[in-house]
C-alpha cells in the first residue's frame, strides 16, 4: 500500500514538474511575443543585438555548416540512389531525396548542430548570468534583459534555423541534380516538375513552420533554463544539462508532429 | 531597500558588470536603452565618463580582464551614466581590496568633470580609514 503511495505521489510530483516547466516555456513566450508586438522594442539597439546574434549564430559557422550538409547530401544521394538503382526504381529517386533529405534530414540535423553549438552557449550564459547577479545589476540599471539579452537571441535562432536549413535545402537540390543528371540540362524540366510537385504552398509553409519553431526551441528552452537555475555557481552545469536534454526532446517531438501531420 | 528605488545608483558587489561586455559597451547599454541614442552616441558617451574619471584606457577591457581598481571604475561610471539624485557606493572594501578605497574614492570624486554628491555606506570598523 505504502508503495502505491508512495508511486502515485512520485509520479504526481512528476506531473506537476513537466507542467511547471511546460508552463513556464509557454509563458516566456507569450510574454516574448507580446514584446514583438510592442513598438517601443522595435528600437535601434535591440536591432543591432539582433543582427549581432545572427552573426554569431548563422553566418560565422556558415562554411563549417555548409561543408558538413555537404558531406551528408552526398552520402545519402549516393545511398538513396544506389538503392533506387538496384532496384528498378530510379524514377523515385529524385522525389525521395528531396523528400527525405530536404524536407526532413536536413532541418533536423540543422537544429541539432544549432542547439549543441548556440544553444549549450545560451543555456550556459544565461545561467551564469543569473547565478553572478548580472541580471539583477542590468534591472538596477533598468536596461529590460528581455529586449536586450533574450528576445534577439529568439529571433536570431529562429532566423538562422529558417536560413540555414534553406541553404542546406538548395544545397542538397543542387548535389541531387548533379548526381542523377551530371553535368547537363537534360534532366532539368523533369527535375524541376518533380520539385514544383512535391514542394506545393501546404508543404513550403510546412516546412518554414517547422524550422521556425525548431529555431525557437533551441533558443527558448535554453534561455528558460538558465533562467531557472538556482544561484549556486554548481548548478549550472545541471542547468545546461537538463536545457539540452529538454531541447533534444523538444526538437525530437516537433519532428515527429510534422511526420505526423505530412504522413498520416 | 535603496536597490529598489529608482532615486538610487549603486555601486556595489551584487550589481556587477556583464562580462561578456567591454567596459564601454557597459556603460553604453545606459544612453542606449534608457535615452534611445544610437549606438555610436552611446558609446562616445560611455568614453567620455571614462577618460572624465581618469580611465579612459580601460574602454576595451572585459570584467575577468580588469584589476578590482578599474572594474570599480567602470561600476562607477555606470552609475554615474544613470544620472539619478543619488550615488551610493555600498562598502567599496568588498570592491577595492587593491588599493587604499577611502583615498582612491576621494580621487574620483574630486576630479574636474565630476559633479554631485556621492554616498558611502561601510562596515563601522572601517571608519578609522575615512580622513575625519
């Protein structure tokens, strides 16, 4: 009886921990889009922390990224036509790989590689920034943290993902043509027909959905965590733990949301 | 309970800098988000407080980069950048553990293009240290 008990009371304590949490994100970004909406955010310095962050989000890992959805396209064209080639349906090869790689490998991995490379740094920084009081100090100062320390890191995550993952998209159309046709336009309408089929207003929408969402939970839930954490300097590497494993989980049920939706 | 009121800057070891932030990007985040100037105003701004406290070659320095002795500088000019009726330096001891405080203090304040009047608030057994 005392075990039952004692597993339901876990198990509720639990509940209440994930509704917390859920909570808590959630109001984080409502209030984030409020600030959106607000016209007095919309000033020159929040802009220029922006742009900052995109820098140092998109465009200074730009040919790391770039070389590494390069290697991968590459690899998975070969495999996904070799296959196609054995057997007999190289027709589909094309649409599967535009399917697999640019609709939903892609964007994935492009996530991944920001939330382990921006999103451990925010989580990390956020927390330090709470445990070392330099928030309270910026409050003293009556400089808002959320406009000048989390609402560009949000847009600057969302519009790298969305950027990113395009570029990765074309990059890996290009790989594609290039391997099923070569170096000719022989191939170029029908290529193009298959990707104007399969890339219709629902799926395009779809897809810049996904990405902008997978940008905000790289960006969210790692600024939330830090936000929670306790001020003991120890806990910060809890913190980015429980960020990125919050962020794995989210990117992951997103993904699976939009399988979901494309699919069944 | 002074940290509260708006009337109040404070200097003090609870409120440190950002230390992501060079010391003039420090004191810039002030003119740039409470007065709206762009962000090559706000940092003259923030240069000309430093080099009025004697510290103008200190501007690129990061927190963990600076000696106790400049990042109280740079606290101060942030203070001072907030321009409000009162300064108070909450027990400078904690902050100036590299220099004499009470005669360090004393310097800033009596340099030409500082004006007001700044507080101190220090432990009891400190005050053999202030000049009476």
């Amino acid at each position: 009886m005392n075990f039952l008990a004692a597993s339901i009371e876990s198990l509720g304590a639990r509940f209440v921990g994930w509704f917390g949490v859920g909570y808590g994100l959630f109001a984080f970004a409502g209030r984030a889009a409020l600030l959106l909406l607000d016209r007095s955010t919309w000033n020159r310095a929040t802009y220029d922390v922006v742009i900052k962050q995109v820098y140092f989000t998109a465009v200074q890992i730009l040919h790391v990224f770039l070389g590494y959805a390069l290697v991968i396209s590459w690899l998975l064209i070969t495999i996904i036509l070799s296959t196609a080639r054995e057997f007999g349906l190289t027709e589909f090869a094309t649409e599967m790989t535009i399917r697999v790689l640019v609709l939903e490998l892609l964007p994935f991995l492009t996530a991944l590689f920001i939330a382990l490379r921006s999103g451990s740094a925010i989580n990390t920084e956020v927390a330090l920034m709470r445990v070392n009081n330099e928030l309270d100090a910026l409050a003293h100062c009556k400089v808002p943290p959320m406009q000048f320390e989390f609402l560009p890191r949000l847009i600057g995550g969302v519009i790298s993902v969305v950027v990113l993952a395009a570029l990765a998209g074309l990059l890996a159309l290009l790989l594609a043509y290039l391997s099923i046709y070569g170096l000719t336009m022989a191939g170029f309408d029908a290529f193009t027909q298959t990707v104007a089929k399969i890339f219709d207003f629902r799926i395009v929408a779809g897809l810049v959905i996904k990405c902008a969402l997978f940008g905000l939970a790289v960006t969210l839930i790692p600024v939330v965590s830090g936000l929670e954490t306790p001020k003991k300097l120890f806990m910060v590497p809890v913190s980015v733990l429980r960020g990125m494993m919050r962020v794995f989980f989210a990117i992951v049920a997103i993904e699976v949301l939009s399988l979901a939706l494309k699919y069944i | 309970m002074v940290a509260q009121d708006d009337g109040v800057a404070r200097v003090a070891l609870e409120l440190p800098l950002r230390a992501n932030l060079t010391a003039v990007d420090n004191i810039a985040l002030i003119p740039l988000y409470q007065r709206h100037f762009d962000a090559a105003e706000s940092t003259r701004q923030a240069r000309a407080m430093l080099d009025a406290l004697g510290y103008g070659d200190i501007a690129a320095l990061r927190d963990p980069d600076m000696t106790p002795a400049q990042r109280f500088v740079t606290q101060l000019a942030r203070a001072l950048m907030l321009k409000r009726p009162r300064l108070i330096i909450d027990r400078p001891g904690a902050m100036l553990y590299d220099v004499p405080y009470p005669a360090f203090i004393a310097q800033l304040a009596a340099r030409p293009e500082i004006d007001g009047t700044w507080e101190i608030y220090d432990f009891d057994w400190n005050l053999a240290l202030y000049p009476q």
